[in-house]
C-alpha cells in the first residue's frame, strides 16, 4: 500500500505494481522524468518513509541522462528512512553523463531496528558523436545511520573529473561504467561477500564485495564495459538480495 504521494517537476511516480513475488506484498514503483533528464542548475530533492515492516522497491523506467551543465553543476539530493523490520530496495538505472555533464548526488539512508535496504548507484559516460568527449565532473557520496544515532556508520564520497574517468576505472583496461552497491542493515550482515561475488561472475563485468564498516552490512563494487553488462550486474545484485529477503526469485521487470 503506498499510503501518501507528492511528485513535483520534473519527478513523476507510477502507480504501484504488485508482482506477487513478495510474501510481504512488496510495492514496486517506477520514478520517471518528465523532463528529459538532468539540467544545468538543476536542484533536485526526493525523500522516500518506509514504514516498519512494510517492503518497498523504486527504480527507474530507464536511465537518467545529464546533460551538458555549462559550468552550472546538477544537484539531486535523496533521503531515505526505513522503518523497524522494513525493507527498501532503491536501484535505478545506470545515470548517463554526456560531455560537459556536472552532477552533484548525495543518498543518505536511516535504518530503524532489523531494518534492510538495498541502494545501488551507478555511472557511465557517453558522448552521442563518438569523439570521445568527457563528461565535466561526477560527485557522489552515501552516508548510512542507524535511526538512534546521527553518528554515521558509512560515509562513502567520491569526486571524479570526466578527464580522468577511464583512468579511475583502469586506464587501458577498457571499463567504462561503474558502480556501487550496499546492501544494508540486517540482510547485508547475513550475506556473505564470496556468493555475491560468484552472482556477478558475467561477461564485461568485474564485481567486488567486502564488509562495510560498524556493522553497516555489504559494499558491492562493480566494473563493466559498457552499460548494457552495468545493467546486468545491477539486475544480479537484485537478484541475489531478493532472494536472500523473501526466498523466491524475482519476476521481470519489465521497462
């Protein structure tokens, strides 16, 4: 049940669907953009509440492009709070950087009691004539607390000019998307880094996984040719998580 709703330009929500593969009725919402994509000065915010013991997923129709920023760099803020023995899974599509793009995004997620959440991030650049253009500069950082402590028990930031993306990636060894993903709160303490890793043995895709720190649960790296095989390694770490939280396996989303 999605209990209360406010979208503003440029976000758009989907009515919830319900796939019938949660025993705990999960509610799977789409976000979409009305707007193309992110702009120059853009200042973005979204909250997500989940209520104790309710299940919920938000992800995306399809990537999110930023475009050229103009030496005016995009911001897009998102918070988010799971209740006692809730779950949230947030894992959009990889973000598309075009040449000049400047993005700014930050998540901070609050976990109560028992609580898990799966929140994925992830990145590739593009330039539409092939000339190799960069993107101008990505920042991102995750911050992770418990809801009786400020105190965080991850605080993750990174700030990467387009120049050297393929450097930061590997150089020459020909990755060109990233991304990062935590598994969070109880179900990332019982998940054992080793199984991840073997679920995200694809083709073009290179995954890592270890315990984050004070307990917080599992940080999942991920390397990947292109964004096709980025997007694969996204729908194998939703499916492992999926698995380990409801025991069944996850019907297709179909975007």
């Amino acid at each position: 049940m999605l209990a209360r709703q406010f979208a503003a330009y440029p976000f758009h929500l989907t009515r919830p669907f319900h796939f019938g593969d949660s025993g705990r009725g999960m509610a799977t919402l789409y976000l979409q953009s009305a707007s193309g994509g992110l702009y120059r000065g853009d200042d973005l915010a979204m909250t997500i509440d989940v209520e104790p013991g309710a299940a919920a997923e938000i992800t995306t129709q399809s990537s999110t492009v930023v475009h050229d920023a103009y030496g005016d760099i995009a911001r897009l803020r998102q918070e988010a709070t799971v209740g006692a023995d809730g779950f949230l899974a947030l894992w959009p599509d990889p973000v598309i950087l075009l040449p000049g793009a400047m993005l700014r995004q930050s998540i901070e997620v609050t976990l109560a009691a028992g609580a898990s959440a799966l929140v994925a991030e992830s990145w590739l650049g593009h330039d539409p004539l092939g000339q190799g253009r960069p993107f101008g500069i990505l920042e991102s950082s995750t911050v992770v607390r418990t809801a009786s402590s400020r105190a965080p028990l991850v605080a993750e930031r990174q700030l990467i000019r387009g120049a050297d993306w393929r450097l930061a990636l590997g150089g020459e060894a020909g990755w060109t998307a990233a991304g990062n993903v935590f598994v969070l709160g109880a179900l990332g303490q019982s998940l054992a880094a080793d199984a991840v890793v073997a679920a995200l043995a694809l083709p073009d895709v290179a995954a890592g996984a270890s315990a984050l720190p004070n307990g917080a649960g599992l940080g999942i790296r991920l390397l990947a040719r292109d964004g096709v095989a980025l997007t694969a390694a996204l729908k194998a770490a939703w499916r492992v998580v999926f698995v380990a939280a409801f025991g069944s396996e996850p019907l297709p989303r179909r975007k």
